[in-house]
C-alpha cells in the first residue's frame, strides 16, 4: 500500500501532478476493466439500471481521480457495483420474471397500420416521436407499418407491412 501511495499520492491532500498522471493511467486501465466486467452491453443500448451503472462508475472514478474520495476503498466499492451489475444481468437472462422487472417490457405503439395511443401515452412518446421512429427505419407513415414496438432499451423497432 505504502508503494501504491507513493505513485498515486495520498487519499487527503494534493497529490502531485505526476501523481495525477499516475491516477489518469491507472484510472484509464481500471475503466477498460470495469467495462470488460460489465460487458459490452452495458454502454451501448442501456436500459435504467445500465445508465446508472455508467454515471456511478464515471462518478467514481472521477472522484478517486481529483482525490476528493479515498483511491483504493473507491475503487474497490466501485468495481462491487459492476461485478453487482453483470451478476444482476446474469439473472435477467435466466429469469424472465426478474428480466421484466429490471428492464421492463415492450410496449406496442402501431399494430396493423393503428396507433396505439395508450401505450404511447404510458411512455410519453409524442407523434412526432413516433413518426421520427418509423423514419429511421425508412417508414414515412403509420399505415405502412404491421408492427412498431418501443423496445426495453427505449428504441421504436419497426415492421413494415409486406408490399404487395
């Protein structure tokens, strides 16, 4: 610990600007490990509790960069709440009870050509929102569309009708 002090400054203090450095690298390899924990998913289409995994691992390892938390125990709490995370996804892959309660479920928006206004409602979605949706999956109008779905992760995946 005394060796790890030397090269990372103390927990109260300034540290030093090469100390500093030392917190970047090292905070820069243990965020690439916290991502490789977590897994791929977790910072690319994030459901809730993905989004705070991110913010409270950013958090920290900001705070244990400035020194305004102490380096090790930080670190150390912080790579629980990932290893809590990819346990908690783990779960949601073999439960579809536990996968529904953390990540929600789907919700249809357009079925056979109809909006449905209900569940655009339930997730605040705008028709504008809905007709930006379907635009991105190269559909102008809701009458072209069999089926539209705001998904768990908070994208409108949609299916078109089949042409005729």
């Amino acid at each position: 610990m005394e060796l790890l002090e030397a090269i990372v400054g103390p927990d109260v203090g300034s540290p030093s600007t090469a100390q500093f450095c030392a917190r970047a690298v090292l905070l820069f390899v243990y965020g690439l490990l916290c991502i490789r924990v977590a897994g791929r998913r977790t910072f690319s289409s994030l459901s809730p509790l993905d989004i705070i995994v991110a913010i409270v691992v950013g958090s920290n390892i900001s705070r244990a960069m400035t020194g305004k938390a102490p380096f090790v125990p930080t670190l150390v709490a912080t790579m629980l709440l990932v290893v809590l995370h990819r346990l908690a996804a783990m779960a949601t892959v073999r439960s579809n009870l536990l996968s529904r309660l953390i990540k929600g479920s789907p919700t249809t928006l357009v079925r056979d050509g109809c909006i449905d206004r209900a569940g655009m409602m339930r997730h605040d979605i705008s028709d504008e929102d809905l007709l930006e949706g379907l635009r991105m999956e190269q559909v102008e109008d809701p009458a072209d569309v069999r089926l539209a779905t705001i998904e768990r992760g908070g994208k409108i995946s949609v299916v078109p009708r089949a042409k005729a």
